[in-house]
C-alpha cells in the first residue's frame, strides 16, 4: 500500500511541519511531492507531468465528495492495487480544469482550509485509514 501526495508550495509553520514529520514517520509508505507556487496553469502542467499512466489522480477540493474515515479507508483499501496520488492545491487552489484529469474529487470538509492544514489533515487521515485496514488500536 503506496501513498503519494503532491502538494503545491511548501509548509511554513513549525508546528505543522512538526505534524507532518510525526505522521510520515508513523507511515513510511506516504511520498510526498511539493512543487512551486505558480499560475494554475502552471501548477496543473507540472501536477500532469508527475502522474504516471495507471496513477489514480485524486485532488482535494471543498466542493469533492465528503467520505467518513471509515469511508475513506474502505475506498483505499478497494484502491491499493493501483498507485493513488492525492493533491493538494497552493493558496489559491487549484485549477477546475484538474476535475477532468481526476479519478475521484475529495473533501476534507465543506469547510475552506488553508493548503498548510489540509495537508496535515490529509495525511492524518490516510494514517488513520492504514490503521483502519491494518486493525491497529488508532482509530476510535
């Protein structure tokens, strides 16, 4: 079970960077990928040329579809066979035209999260979601 995340621009704060190391130690199998902020159309360029063909191309967007935890670690352990590669959008999100390119279109909440936290989040959950699958005493 590989998980990669591509995420436009890099963390600032220490104390999410902090949240961060925690869960990639926790989870050895999570690549993350960060590219530089640009013009979505840049942004979408360079986010194309890192997805391999048999890649499942899943952005992060306020308006995806919202999955409980249970949901989402149902949906990855359906999904393992093929790489999923999460991503997440810089400040000013990311391009519409992504959604045309997407095998699914998630949501952390209906709620708008700065691309810091969302990114946190994400890889919080995909942690809770091995936990899930793998039966471990995380997820309560």
């Amino acid at each position: 079970m590989k998980f990669n995340i591509i995420a436009v621009g890099k963390i600032k704060k220490n104390w999410i960077n902090a949240g961060m190391q925690e869960y990639l130690k926790r989870l050895p199998q999570l690549d993350i990928i960060e590219i530089k902020d640009a013009s979505k159309e840049k942004e979408l360029s360079k986010i194309l040329s890192l997805v391999k063909k048999n890649d499942k191309l899943i952005p992060l967007s306020e308006t995806g579809e919202l999955l409980t935890s249970l949901e989402f670690a149902s949906f990855i352990k359906q999904e393992f066979l093929q790489p999923l590669v999460f991503v997440i959008g810089g400040p000013e999100g990311l391009s519409e035209q992504i959604n045309n390119y997407a095998y699914k279109v998630l949501s952390l909440s209906k709620m708008t999260l700065p691309h810091e936290m969302a990114r946190l989040c994400l890889v919080e959950q995909l942690y809770r979601a091995y936990t899930i699958i793998q039966n471990k005493n995380y997820h309560k």
